[in-house]
C-alpha cells in the first residue's frame, strides 16, 4: 500500500472515530442514565409554576412536570433556577439536560434550541380587577383607566381593539400599587402572572374575569442535535396532555384549568 493511501485511510479511521465520539456526546438521554441524575432548569421565581418554598426547595406546576420525567427516565431528580436571560445559555452548555421554565415557543427561538411537538401550556394577557368592579367582557374598558407595564408587546392592542386609557408604569409592584390605590380599574399582564398573584390571601377581594387574549404557546427544550431526548419528550408531553396530568397539576397548584389545557387534553385523550 502506497504511503498516499496509507494516510487517507489513516484520516478516514480518525474521521470515523471523530464522528463515533461525537455522536456518543450527542445523545443525552444515554448521559442522563449513566449518571443517574435528570438535571432541569426551571423558573424559581414565578410562582407557581417555579418558585421555592418556606425551605428553600424548589417547587410548582415545572417542577412536578421534571419529576415526571425524570421517573420516566428512572433517574433523579436535579433542579437548577434559570431566567429568561440565561435559561437557553445553561442548557447550550450543558449545565442542564432539559429546560422547562416558562419559554413562550417562538421561531427564533426554535433555531437556539431545540423544542418538541406539542408545546406543554401557554400564556395569554388578562386583567386583575377588584371583583367590585363585575368585568365579564373586554368591551367594559372601553375609555376606563388601565395600568400597563411600559414596552408590553400588548399595550398597542389594549389601546386599538379595546379603547383602554393606558396609566403606564416601569414594573409591576408600581403598577399593582396603582391598582389599589383606585388609580386604574384593573392591571393588564401575563395571565399566568395574574394567576398567581391571586394566590396571595391579599388579593382576596379580586379576580383574573376575562378571557385571555394573544395566547401565546410555551416549549420546553432539548439542546440543538438531541433527536433521541427531543422524541422522548415529544411523547412525555402528548402523554401529558392525553392523560390529563397538567389539568390536575394546574388544580394542585391553585390555578384554573387554562383553555389551552382543557383544549389539548381534548384533542390528545
């Protein structure tokens, strides 16, 4: 054999085993078995799908939906707190396996990570208002004061299709002071946000009224290349809403059966 084809099958074997490395990287559910642990980033401020308990635990609606999985899997369970600003970052660097922490499913997004069929819940925009105030539809705000959060992607909609007088404030707590203070009927957000809120015994006296609109589907996530892990949790999540788990999850945790739920449990069982 000439020196020549000598070294191209020399390079050919390396490519190979460069390859077969690579592709051993690449599956993350054979990683998560062999180390016995499933590690998840979620939310740990945004109660209550992510939020810590009295003891620091980290618990909620994600939370549980990681348990599931890692049971599936027959593994434990890891859970590490993420925000939107370093949630798709940890899992691109391998400091998570999975990441379920309240990501609204956009095509950009779909070229970061990788996000299985069928999105698991989503988020619309609602109102909180005193439940004095007796709202049941959109049109009784028509010209009414109602506090936004500044740069909301929903204040041009609320101020064109519904007519509302906008009292902006730079964040919440402001805008939530406002509200009791009587300085606005009623405070448009994140209606997972709003629900949430209501959990609080010092919102006895009001509600979340309306349906929401511009809902928005959220995704869990998989790092890009993870075919393997992706079509687990594709299966994960169509089980979920087949079998119900997310409505009861959503009654667990003090919430109401969200219409995307109830819709999907439909269309899957």
């Amino acid at each position: 054999m000439s020196r020549f084809l000598t070294k191209i099958l020399f390079l050919a074997v390396a490519a190979g085993l460069t390859l077969g490395i690579a592709s051993a990287k690449a599956d993350a559910l054979d990683d998560i078995k062999k180390r016995g642990t499933l590690i998840v980033g979620t939310k740990a401020d945004y109660k209550p799908y992510g939020f810590r308990d009295p003891a620091g635990n980290i618990v909620g609606l994600e939370p549980d939906l990681a348990a599931d999985v890692a049971k599936r899997l027959g593994v434990k369970l890891e859970l590490v707190p993420v925000v939107a600003s370093n949630r798709m970052q940890f899992l691109d660097q391998g400091k998570i396996d999975l990441m379920i922490a309240t990501m609204t499913d956009t095509p950009e997004r779909r070229k970061v990570v990788a996000i299985p069929d069928p999105d698991y819940y989503a988020s619309g925009t609602n109102v909180l208002t005193p439940k004095s105030a007796h709202l049941s539809d959109w049109s009784q705000l028509k010209g009414k004061p109602v506090c936004l959060i500044q740069g909301a992607f929903y204040n041009k909609e609320l101020q064109e299709k519904y007519g509302v007088e906008p009292v902006a404030f730079k964040g919440t707590t402001e805008a939530y002071a406002a509200l009791k203070a009587g300085n606005c009927v009623a405070v448009a957000y994140d209606d997972t946000a709003l629900f949430g809120q209501l959990l609080d015994p010092e919102w006895k006296d009001y509600e979340v009224p309306l349906k929401s609109i511009l809902v928005a589907p959220w995704g869990l996530a998989v790092k890009l290349g993870e075919d393997k892990f992706a079509k687990f949790m594709s299966d994960a999540i169509t089980d979920w809403h087949k079998t119900g788990l997310i409505l009861e999850l959503e009654k667990k945790w003090g919430l109401p059966n969200s219409q995307y739920a109830l819709e999907m449990h439909a269309k899957y069982k």
